[in-house]
C-alpha cells in the first residue's frame, strides 16, 4: 500500500515534469512573445488569449496539487468585470489582465516550474528507478557494457567486474528505498514550492474575502427585501383583508340584530368564516417565515416534520447534539426544504435520504435520491438560489448529479452548537 | 370532570376557562407555564388536560413534553393538546404510547364550543381527537404513494373519521350509512393493519397509530 503510494507519487513526479517542460515553458514563451507583441499593438489581442491558456494550465497545476498531493491553492484571480462591446471591451480586458499581479506572478510560475519544479518532478521519479538499473547491471548487464569499452560508473562504483556488480546492487536497494522514501516528500515539496506563487497573497486574499462579502450582503438584502415585499403582499391581500371582511360582517349584524336575526346569524357564520380563513392564511405565513417546528425543535426534528410531508419516501439521520444559531438553522431547514421540492419535482426519484450531522464546528447535509441525475446548477431548479443564500453564512453547496442519477446535495455551514 | 389548563396567553385561558365552566367542568388549575405544569399534572391528576404546546419559560414545546412526561408517570392521563399548528411528528409522539386519551387540536377549533367540548369529553373517556389537518396533510403526501395497507377507499375514509375520534354512530351519520356497515369496515381495517384483538378504544388508537405511522 505504502509502496503503492510512492511508486505513484514517483510517476505522477515524471507526469508534472513532462508537463512542466512542455507546458510551461512553452507557455512562458508564448506569453512572452505575445506581451512583447503588444507595442506594435498585436499582444492587446494575444495576451488576453495566451493568459486565458495560462489561468487553465496554472488551474490544473492547483486541482492536480491538492489531488495528488493534498496541498490545497487557492484561485487568486481578480473577479471579471463586465466588459463592453467592441474596441473599448478589448482595451479593458487587457488591462484588465495585466493590471492583476496574479497574471504575474503565474508567468514567474511558469519559468520556476520548467526549472525547479522540472528538477524536483525527475528527481522524485529518478532516484527510485535508479535502484532498479544497478540490479540490471549487476544481473549481467555490466559484462558487454564493459567489454564495450571500459565499464560504467553505477554513481561512485565503476562497475567492471562482478564483485563491483555486487556493490552497485547494494548501492541499487538503497537507491530503490530512498526513493521510495522520499517520493511523496519531494512532490509534496514541489507542489508547496508551486503554491508560493499560484496561490493569493495575504492582500489579495483579503481583497477576494471582501468581494466575496460585499457580493454576499447585498445577496441578503435583496433576498431579505424580497421576503418582506412578499410578508406584506401577503398581509395586505389575505389576514388584512379577512380582518376588514370580518369587520364589515359583525358592523351588519349589529345592525340587522333586531330586524332580521335570521340574516344577523347568517352574517356571524359568515364572519367566524372568515376568521378561521385568515388563521389558516396566517399560520402558512408564518410557517413560511419561521416554520413552528424549526422554533419549537430545532434543526432535526423540522427536517423530519419536512420529510414526512413530503411525497417522497425521506429518510432523515440527525446527528446534531444542541441547537444550532438561529439565523444557520433557519437557512438550512429552507435549503432542505428547497432540495426536497426540487426531488419531488424534477428528479423522478422513489427515495430521498437526508444526513445531517455537525462535527468540528461545520454543519454538513448530505440529501441523495435515487432519481434521474442531470440536475445542473445553473439549470434554474433554484440551486443557485440556495447556494447563494448560504454563501452568506460562508456555507457552501456542492452537486453530483450524473445522468441516470443518483443526484447528491452536499451542504455545508460553518457554525457553533449550543447546548440544548 | 376535573380539568387543568396550561395557556400562557391570558385572554385565551380565560376563554378556556369560562368555556369550560360553562358546560359543566370543574377548572382544578390554569397554569401560564411549563415548569409548574410538569409538577401539577401528575400530583392533581385531572380527569382530562388541556394544554397548549408552547409554553414560557422557552417558548418552544414545553407544554408538549410536560404532556409527554404526565403520561409517563400516570399512564393514559388524557391530555388534549393546543397548538397554533400541527405537526404529524406531534401526534406521532402523542399517540406512541398506544394508550390513548390523547386529543391534538388546533387553536381555531376552540371557536366551535360545542365540536371542541365534545372532544374535551372524548379524550377524558379515553378515545383520541385528532385535528382534521393532522388528516389532511397525511392524504395530500399519501395520495401518491400505495393505498396504506391495501385499504380500500371506504375503509381509508372510515379511517379518518375515526383518527380525528368520531364513534362508529358518528362516522355512520357522516358517511350516511348505517352504524353496522362501518362496524363491518372498522374490524376490516383492524385486521388488515394486524391489531390484536383488545379493547375496540385501543384499537382505534392503534389504527390511527398505524395511519400516522405509514410513510
């Protein structure tokens, strides 16, 4: 297992090497062809094009530098900004690029990575299979090599005879372990290197984190107005216009008391009518504000109320020992409520299964069915919209949703338990 | 018929009170809270509880565990619930126990003296009341999936009827047959949902278990 591992580790070494002397420098001298280019005018046009070649190949390094290695880089971009149509557009996503210091710093990447990280990439994968060529020497190899023309040096061994032969395969094992040994190590260390530079500075970390919230608050207020445009709608067309109704009726019945009670009992039916009407009104707006059960129960048990209206068969596991904050438990009871719907409308699916569980201060929700697959997250099915609500509490959604299903909702939200 | 009260709102266990009082009951406690209600409810042992799920000092289901707990240390206490909403989970854990004396009601149905009364009255005599919602909203998910245990349409609605607490004179003037067809029809359901052979309140509390249970 362990074996297994550097070895792999060994070849995925040889892997980023070749990729690094074909990729980045030929990248690199394409960026620097087509920068230089933009003094007669042409690199306006081709630098956008080779950084957008650039951003790719320095995405691949990061996911590649966390899959492979486990050393996690963030994307340290500047946001895009809406261009405008025609030359001005052109001029701007010029700036644009080279106005970000991470364009730079990726081209200085670029030329480390075709040397110090084509270094450590052969080094990794070498220094193992080195091992293996002095056991081929010493298995026999050595005799025409030697006859040919004087023997071969296995490092410091001159290997011409077998007693050397011998030595060299020692020196082979302890190549072989070495290398072994150190393949992860090396890679890892070469994947750090590369995060130096790929990765945001402080600065820039801090700049993305504040767009981040600028863009996530207004999202809240405008998704906070909307609900309370959407309460007073509500209000002002239902319980209020009961209440008025209800008025109107009893005002009559006062009066039609004496003179047709027959009438006067119609109208009180009438208006206890309404008044249970405009309870049922309320109490579906309140649940759609804050649902009684989510109050009443906190997280889990609301979940379970949720499954248990629903159509489909939900299956609900709650690990959460304590309350949540208010303001997370209410945003995700609505996310799940919103995944459910979207299950019962698009999916197709039987069966819904709903994990909650809060460890090491994240809440994590996993909702699998076992429908059709296909969901998309930009396919409008309100996904999006739950995303972005969460983005507020910095949560964060994740979709896997192959063709023929099963689709799988992974939500999670950093927050704090309180004891119950 | 010794009744205690747990409401915390005052014009609403005022209400309560004179109603009550005027058919007759004897108000032994109104409680506005859940902590005095956990104490009272299994040293007064009323004759039939009526008790609203959200109580101070938390505001969240006190009064529903004080219920819960009453029922644990005197068994078959009659407890009618209150509550601005239902909730099926509610009525699960009310009717878990299988024991019956157990009413979950809407607020609102206080506003028919006579229907809320006579459910007081059922629920002291150890039969259930289960809110017309609580129904509804298991047949508006059921409605898609298998008729529950192979009832047939008739029998489900028999079912209903006899989940919200209605007797079999009740169910037979509602569905305009005669009491013997529904008599036919409940020990059709029993059976097809295998309850033993008890007492036929029990079973009742039981069918309606199963009802709720079925998802």
């Amino acid at each position: 297992m362990k074996i297994g591992a550097a070895m792999l580790a060994a070849v995925r070494g040889l892997a980023l090497a070749l990729l690094a002397m074909l990729g980045s420098l030929v990248l690199f001298v394409f960026f620097v062809v087509s920068f230089v280019l933009s003094i007669p005018g042409l690199g306006i046009f081709l630098v956008p094009v080779v950084t957008a070649a650039v951003r790719g190949y320095a995405n691949l390094r990061r996911r590649l530098a966390y899959e492979w290695f486990g050393v996690e880089i963030k994307s340290p971009y500047k946001p895009r900004p809406r261009f405008r149509r025609g030359p001005i557009g052109v001029v701007q996503r010029y700036r644009w690029i080279v106005s970000d210091p991470a364009t730079w710093r990726d081209v200085l990447w670029l030329i480390v990575d075709a040397t110090a990280g084509f270094a450590l990439g052969i080094f990794a994968f070498a220094l193992p299979m080195y091992g293996p060529y002095g056991w081929v020497l010493w298995a026999g190899v050595w005799k025409p090599i030697f006859h040919a023309g004087g023997g071969d040096w296995y490092t410091f061994v001159h290997v011409t005879n077998q007693d050397t032969a011998n030595k060299a395969a020692v020196l082979g094992v302890v190549y072989f372990a070495l290398g072994l040994l150190l393949a992860r190590q090396v890679m890892r260390a070469s994947s750090v290197l590369a995060r130096g530079l790929l990765a945001p500075t402080r600065e820039r970390e801090l700049e993305l984190r504040v767009a981040h919230l600028t863009e996530s608050r207004s999202d809240a207020l405008d998704t906070q107005a909307a609900e309370l445009r959407r309460i007073e709608r509500d209000l002002h067309d239902g319980a209020q216009a009961r209440l008025v109704a209800m008025g109107m009726s009893l005002g009559a019945v006062e009066h039609l008391m004496e003179r047709d009670p027959e009438k006067a009992k119609r109208l009180l039916a009438e208006a206890r009518e309404s008044s249970s009407k405009a309870l049922t009104e309320l109490r579906d707006l309140v649940r759609g504000i804050h649902p009684p059960v989510l109050a009443e129960r906190g997280l889990g048990d609301a979940v379970r109320a949720l499954a248990m209206a629903s159509p489909l068969h939900t299956e609900v596991t709650a690990e959460l020992p304590g309350r949540l904050e208010a303001p997370v438990e209410s945003a995700a009871y609505f996310a799940v409520s919103e995944v459910l719907t979207n299950a019962a409308k698009h999916s197709g699916a039987q069966r819904v299964w709903i994990d909650m569980r809060h460890e090491a201060d994240r809440l994590r929700i996993v909702i699998t069915d076992d429908g059709r697959g296909g969901a998309d997250l930009s396919g409008g099915t309100g996904l999006r919209g739950i995303e972005r609500r969460l983005g507020t509490f910095d949560g964060v959604l994740a979709l896997n949703s192959p063709v023929g299903g099963p689709t799988m909702v992974t939500m999670e939200l950093p927050c704090v338990l309180s004891s119950p | 018929m010794r009744v205690v009260i747990a409401e915390d709102l005052f014009l609403l266990r005022d209400g309560l009170i004179r109603l009550l009082e005027a058919y007759g009951f004897e108000i032994a406690a109104a409680i506005d809270n859940g902590p005095e209600l956990t104490r009272a409810l299994p040293s007064i042992k009323p004759d039939v509880a009526v008790v609203d799920v959200r109580l101070p000092p938390s505001f969240t289901d006190e009064g529903l565990q004080a219920a819960l707990h009453a029922r644990r240390e005197v068994p078959g206490l009659p407890v009618l619930v209150l509550s601005q909403h239902v909730e099926q989970l509610y009525a699960r854990e009310l009717l878990a126990d299988g024991s019956g004396g157990v009413g979950y009601l809407l607020k609102d149905r206080v506003f028919d003296a006579d229907q809320f009364v006579d459910a007081v009255r059922r629920v002291a005599a150890g039969g259930t009341a289960m809110d017309p919602q609580v129904i509804s909203q298991l047949l508006a998910r059921n409605s898609r999936n298998q008729p529950l245990g192979g009832l047939t349409p008739r029998e489900r609605e028999v079912l209903e009827l006899m989940a919200e607490g209605r007797s079999n004179a009740a169910i037979a003037q509602r569905l305009v047959v005669t009491e013997r067809a529904v008599a036919k029809h409940t020990s059709n359901i029993f059976a097809k949902l295998d309850l033993p052979p008890s007492d036929d309140d029990n079973r009742r509390v039981l069918a309606v278990l199963a009802f709720l249970n079925e998802s």
